[in-house]
C-alpha cells in the first residue's frame, strides 16, 4: 500500500486510502464538477 507502484495509474490517490477524510473530500468535488457538466449536456 505504501509503494505507488501498486496503483500506476494512481500514484498519487494511493496516498489517500490511509486518508478517509481525504478521499471523501475529494469524491464530493469531482461530482459536482460532473454534475455541471451533465447539465450542461442535458440542457443541450
């Protein structure tokens, strides 16, 4: 868990794991993000 090789393709989440809080915080984010982005398709 502690080598970055186990997730290459997320080196940098594979710091969070050891982080509930930090995950969490960044979940809400990128959801948001998404959900303005689907409305703006979805107003399209």
């Amino acid at each position: 868990r502690e080598c970055p090789d186990a997730a290459p393709d997320l080196p940098e989440e594979i710091d969070y794991p050891e982080n509930p809080e930090q995950p969490e915080e960044k979940e809400p984010e990128e959801e948001l993000y998404n959900f303005e982005d689907y409305a703006d398709n979805y107003e399209d």
